[in-house]
C-alpha cells in the first residue's frame, strides 16, 4: 500500500494546521470578493494565482460562497456570514433551477444547505421565513436534480449527467445529497399524471447504478458484470458509463477528463470515495425510516454503498503516493518517465512528466475518514481506523507546504491541483513542463469542509454532515 498511514495521528494533533489554513482561507475569500466581478462569470481555477472563469458547466459557485459559510462556521467572523448569505441570495437561485448539470448536490447544499444547518445548530439566529426559503430551494434542487433520468434495461434508472441521456458520470454520486436532503424535507418529484416519484427511490436507483457501471470489483462477481474489459480490478473508477438510450443496455466505459476509459481519472475516484461514503452516513442515521420506505426488496442497500466505498478507498490507497496525494490519472501517458518506485515517496508536484492533483486528495480524504468513522460506530475498529488514519494523514499532507498556499498574491488556497488535463486548460507556468501552483474552487472548497469536519472533532463540537440541516 503505497500510502504510508500515520497511525498517531488525530484531529487534535492537527489543530495548529487547521487554525492556520482558515487563517489563510479567510484572507483569500476576502481577496476574492473584492477582484470578482459577476459578469465575468463564476470562479472556478486560477491562473497565476488569480481566480478565473471557465465557461463549461455551471458547477463552482456553490463552492465560492459555500467556502465563506463554511469560514464563518469555523470562525465565527461575521463577515464571512454575510458574503456567503448575500452570494447565496443574489447568485444561487439560477442553480436551483438549472436542469441542464448533474452537479445540484455541489451547488446548492453546499449553500442553501450549508445556511440552513447553521440555522438549525443555533449557530445562527432561527428567521421562520429565511428557513422556509432555504428548504424550497433544497426541495426544488433535488426534485430537479432527479429528473435527469434515463432508464435502464431492468426498469431502473439514473441521473444522467450534462452530456446528455446517454451518459453516467461517477461525480453524480455526491450530487445525490441534493435528493436526500429534499427527500428528508418530505419533497417528492411530480411526473406526468400527477405521479409522485420518491427521490430516496432515485437515490438508491443511481447510487446502485454507479457502483453496478463506473465501479470496478475483479470481473464484476459483486454485481453480476462479467468481463466488461481486460482491467476489471477492484475499485478502479471509469468517469462515465455509456448506454444505449433506445434499449437501456450499458455499451461502454469512457473518460472526459482522464487519460482514457481504461485507466482511473483520480478525482473521479475520490467523488466515488466521498460521495459512498457520506451517503453511508446517511443510510445509518436514518436507517429506520429509510428501510420503511423503501421495502424489503431495497434491505440490503447499505450492502451496495459499502461495496463501492470500501473498493474505491483501498484502490485509492494503493495509488497514491507514500503522502496521500495521487497522480491525476493513474494511467497517465507519461507516468513511466518518473522513477520506478515513485508511488513509495511523497508526491512531487514539480515533476516534468505528470501532474498531481491536490483537489482529489481533498475530496478523497473526507472520504476515507467518514468511512472510516463509520465503519467504527458498526463495530468494525480495525478497517475503521485504517480508513480514518488515512484519511488524516492525507489531511496533514494538504495542509502542509508545498500545498498550503501561505502567498497573499495568490487567492488560492491548496495548490497543485488540475482541471481538466486532456483539454489542456490548466496553466502551466515558464519553466515548468505540466500544471503546477495553482488552484480550483472546488479543491479549496473541500479543503475547508475537510477542516471543518477534524475541527469539530477535535473541539468536540457536533459532527459534521450534510444531512444535519434536516430533522431526523
């Protein structure tokens, strides 16, 4: 195992680290709200430490004001509070309502969702009509999220991403907080005929889906998928799943930014990590009502998110490098220039041949240490604590140099991440051969709410979950 796992690790240990990067992230929010101009778009990676726009899909602003709620959260300085609740209210309902992207779970619970928990924790005053307009905007979010729906050959479905019907995109998986968030508000999604559609049924339909088509588990046994390709090995991730809109029959892996449907596109892997894992979290917490609504032929659901989370944790572990941080693509093209035994050291982010990718290591961290968590509250310590120690070693790595950003001239804040590699869109500055020292909203974003979550620990504060915005 290539990640070499500090055992002596805790998130008290940690807390030096975590006070100095929400040190840091506070002066970067602040530096951001004052260059950003909304006509020139959202932000979304920087470019010699500025954050730019990159027109694609509309999935990063969530996390620039989830980012200063999380601030606040984590500061109690108001000032963050007002950027991320006034962001949220001029700026966010677009997002509400978008029905072309997959990516309401990025956007809107990190946002309404994020308000509404503070709410809830007393952390902010109770406003019955400011609570009332976050729920709506939870409830439609996921009712909208779940009608991206493409059916499948044996009648179920999933929530098909902004390429179109045909596609199945691994990300999707941490979007389906957005459906169970409204399903917890007691929303459901209207169809013709005035049917009540269940978004837990699509949650559960499309998180089945993703471990079934973009997970890999040694030839499929797990799930009956015999010899899909030569390299079915456990956990590897594919970032989309292809079908056949007219018949529902899936066709083919693919990757629109990794190197190739055949290799494993790490911040796709580490979505799958998170995404499994929290919705794990989820299952657990309202395991009761969950297995009442959805029967007994649905009683083994938590059996589908545990396949997924655990394969996908232990390929992550296995490549990486000896720090926690994995290269961009774990087939990347280049990667046999590097030396020989390259996973067994920490990363170098410098390298002439391959980037690294901080923001999968931020994602996946979270990840492995709610899995970890709860594989520990179900009675299993030792994988659990394998799991969660991993998860805190990656966590010291991020927020040590050469990844936390200490610059005031750059608004970023975890470096070395990568956007999108095969289009070439990541700077690459004089003197250096591949992307290097810059930033992504999304890696920053997930780098707070990763501190955030060992914060709350450390000071014994309530844990840190996305469904704590809604009622048990």
């Amino acid at each position: 195992m290539p990640t070499k796992i500090n055992p002596k690790l805790t998130p008290q240990k940690l807390l030096p680290k975590i006070t100095r990067l929400f040190e840091l992230s506070g002066e970067k929010i602040l530096a951001i709200e004052k260059a950003w101009k909304p006509e020139n778009g959202t932000p979304v990676f920087t470019v010699k430490g500025k954050y730019t726009s990159r027109g694609w899909t509309e999935w990063t602003q969530g996390f620039q004001f989830g980012s200063a709620i999380l601030q606040f959260d984590a500061t109690g300085d108001e000032r963050f509070l007002r950027i991320g609740r006034e962001g949220t209210r001029r700026h966010m309902a677009s997002h509400v309502s978008h029905i072309g992207v997959h990516d309401h779970g990025f956007n809107n619970v990190s946002t309404y969702g994020n308000l509404l928990r503070l709410m809830r924790e007393g952390r902010i005053p109770q406003d019955d009509r400011e609570q009332d307009f976050y729920e709506l905007a939870l409830k439609v979010s996921g009712a909208v999220q779940a009608a991206r729906w493409t059916k499948l050959a044996d009648g179920t479905g999933f929530i098909h991403s902004f390429n179109g019907p045909h596609s199945l995109f691994v990300d999707t998986i941490r979007s389906l907080r957005a459906l169970a968030v409204a399903h917890q508000l007691g929303h459901v999604l209207m169809g013709e005929q005035d049917e009540k559609i269940s978004l837990l049924q699509r949650l559960l339909e499309h998180a089945s889906a993703t471990g079934r088509f973009n997970i890999y588990y040694d030839y499929g046994r797990s799930y009956g998928v015999r010899n899909r390709d030569a390299y079915d090995v456990r956990g590897r991730t594919a970032h989309e799943a292809v079908f056949n809109v007219a018949s529902g029959v899936f066709r083919c892996p693919n990757s629109q930014q990794g190197y190739s449907p055949f290799s494993t596109w790490t911040r796709g892997l580490a979505w799958a990590v998170c995404g499994f894992a929290e919705q794990l979290e989820f299952y657990h917490h309202f395991e009761k009502p969950i297995r009442r609504a959805l029967g007994k032929e649905h009683e083994h659901f938590d059996d589908v998110l545990w396949a997924g989370a655990t394969a996908t944790a232990d390929f992550y572990l296995a490549n990486t490098c000896a720090d926690g941080i994995p290269m961009w693509d774990t087939g990347a093209p280049n990667l046999h220039r590097l030396p020989a035994n390259y996973l067994s050291k920490p990363a170098d982010p410098f390298n002439a041949h391959e980037p690294v990718d901080s923001s999968a290591a931020a994602i996946a961290a979270q990840g492995l240490i709610r899995l970890g968590n709860y594989l520990i509250a179900k009675g299993d310590k030792k994988n659990g604590a394998r799991y969660r120690q991993a998860g805190l070693t990656v966590a010291d790595t991020l927020f040590s140099d050469p990844y936390l950003s200490t610059s005031a001239k750059h608004q970023g804040l975890i470096l070395h991440s990568v956007y999108h590699r095969p289009n070439g869109w990541d700077y690459i500055a004089p003197g250096q051969k591949v992307p290097n020292g810059e930033s992504s909203m999304w890696g920053d974003y997930h780098a707070l709410e990763l501190a955030l979550l060992l914060q709350r620990e450390a000071k014994s504060e309530p844990y840190l979950t996305f469904f704590g915005c809604v009622p048990k």
